[in-house]
C-alpha cells in the first residue's frame, strides 16, 4: 500500500492530503536519478585515480619486472663489452701482430653508430631513456662482435698461410759454419777496403774458400741474377714473399736461373770475390718491405744461443769489410 502524505493547511488549521500527479512524480524520480549517476560517476572518477583495477595491478607488475629485466640485460651489455675490449686487445697486440698485420683502427670498430636519430620511434614513453640506452649498447657490442669476427677470419686465413710464411722468412746463414773461415765484418759502418774510410755496410760479409756453397736462407723466388765485374759482382736475389728479399753477392758461379723457385737450404751459388772485393766471400743483405735491415737478426734457426752470442760479438766489431 502506497504511502500517504499530507501537508499542513495554516488557513483551515487542518491536515490536507497531498495528491501527487504523474508529473511532479517523473520530476522527482528524474532529479533523484541525476543525483544518483552524479555521485556514482564521482565515486567510479575517484576509484579510476586512486584504486588499481586488477588488469592495471597486473600490467605494473609486468611493467616493473620489465625495468628490472631491462636493468639486468644492460649490466650484461656492459660485462659482454668488456670481455669483448679484452679480445680486441688480444687481437691487435697479439694475434694480428704475430703475423705482422695491421691493428684495426678503432673508428672501424666503432664505425657506424653517429649521425642521425635512430632511435627516434623509441622516444615518448615512460621508460624510453632505459630503452635506448639498452639498444644503443646492443647495436655497439653486435656491430664490434661483427668486425671482430671479420677480424679473427683474418687471422684464420693468416695462421693457414704461417707455415708458408715461416718458411719464406730469412732464417738460416747463407753459408754453413763449418765452411767458414770467420765472419769478417757485420752491418754498419765499417772501413772500405778500397776507399779506406768509414761506409755503411749494408749487409754481413762471410769469408769462405772459394767454391764454398751458398745456401738460399728461405723458401722463395730468384727475381735476379746478374752477372757484373764490378760492385757486388756475380749476384742473386731472391724474392720470399712477405716483405722479404735477400741478395747473395760476389758469386763465383750460380746454382739458380730468374724465376727458378727455391726452397731454404737450397744451393743457389757458390763463394767467389767478384766485383768490387778484396779476397773470397759472401756479402749477404736482407731487406724488408724494401729497407735493408741487419742480417744477424735472421739466424735462428741454425745457430744455437752460443753461436749466435759469438756471431753477433764479431759482427759488431768495427772492422774493415771486405767490400
């Protein structure tokens, strides 16, 4: 049973029912619903700022797990750029030097990383300074692993071609200590024999009998031989690849042809004094990458720590060659 109201009528002094028609009553229940959705959508307003959803709860979580992860993989990044640094290291002051390689110039490792923005797609969010930071890290470590890898297919080849190499490079005397009378003069300035004043010996002069066999001191190719009466005489060269060349002079005779390829131990020649010299012997030069550079560093591979210490005491003395 609906309620009844009534109102108090001050000019009768009496009660008087009140009678609410459709319309007063839609007004009311229209003012009442306004109300109600305002302070509803207040409170949902106030629950959206203040109170987490659990979707909202769960994507945070998976946001903070993600700045962690993020946080961890740059620490990485950075161990991972350090041991890289190490191998770089290694590979100029050690690998890339034991074949005499160049070092790969450090703008080539790190070439690639200037310039324009490329990272712009990245900026706007929250977090966007730890992501490219991350990304600028794993373009610079990918990009140098990529050069290093380069680099170390280098070295493979290089280290497939050392034993040609090692035994192209100058390592044995030109003529065997059991033929030698002694070692008469090494590089440097010595006394002409003819001129009588002090001259650049170019190369080490060996005194031997004449006949005495000359040996090619590694592998290579004879790029010269030429027959001469005077300076260095009957000589050859012969071309190692690599840099190296050799040159045998004052030859009585050759053992070799031009463009004959020879092994080391070879004999190439035979001692004579031809050209300019003052009795019989070898002058023997090494030049590297076309710079004649002292013989006496290319024994070792004959000669024991004793013979090359005596060796290289009477090639040091300022004697008088004998050309």
């Amino acid at each position: 049973m609906a309620k009844v109201k009534y109102t108090y009528d001050s000019k009768t002094l009496s009660y008087r029912k009140i009678d609410r028609d459709w319309k007063v009553r839609l007004k009311d229940f229209s003012l009442f619903a306004i109300v109600s959705m305002t302070f509803g959508f207040i409170i949902y307003l106030a629950a959206d700022l203040w109170v987490d959803s659990p979707k909202e709860r769960q994507m945070k979580r998976e946001l903070e797990n993600m700045v962690i992860q993020y946080d961890l993989m740059n620490g990485k990044l950075n161990n991972l750029a350090d041991v890289l640094s190490d191998i770089e290291k290694r590979d100029d002051e050690i690998y890339r030097s034991i074949f005499e390689a160049g070092h790969i110039p450090d703008e080539v490792r790190t070439a690639g990383f200037g310039g324009a923005n490329r990272y712009k797609n990245l900026e706007g969010f929250n977090n966007s300074e730890l992501l490219i930071d991350t990304r600028k890290k794993l373009d610079q470590v990918a990009g140098r692993a990529y050069v290093q890898s380069k680099s170390f297919d280098d070295v493979v080849e290089m280290a497939r071609d050392k034993e040609k190499m090692l035994a192209s490079i100058p390592a044995i005397q030109p003529v065997s200590n059991k033929d030698l009378k002694r070692l008469a003069s090494g590089f440097g300035y010595r006394i002409h024999p003819i001129y009588k004043v002090r001259k650049m010996h170019w190369g080490m002069d060996f005194t031997a009998p004449t006949g005495t066999p000359i040996y090619a001191t590694g592998d290579g190719v004879v790029s010269t031989r030429t027959n001469s009466r005077g300076g260095y005489g009957n000589h050859v060269v012969i071309d190692h690849g690599y840099g190296y060349e050799t040159m045998y002079a004052h030859m009585s005779k050759f053992n070799v042809s031009r463009g004959q390829r020879v092994k080391r131990g070879d004999i190439i020649g035979y001692v004579g004094s031809t050209g300019r010299s003052t009795g019989p012997h070898l002058h023997y030069e090494v030049m590297k990458d076309g710079v004649k550079i002292n013989p006496a560093n290319y024994y070792f591979n004959d000669l024991s720590p004793e013979e090359y210490e005596m060796m290289l005491e009477f090639s040091s003395h300022s004697n008088q060659s004998f050309d």
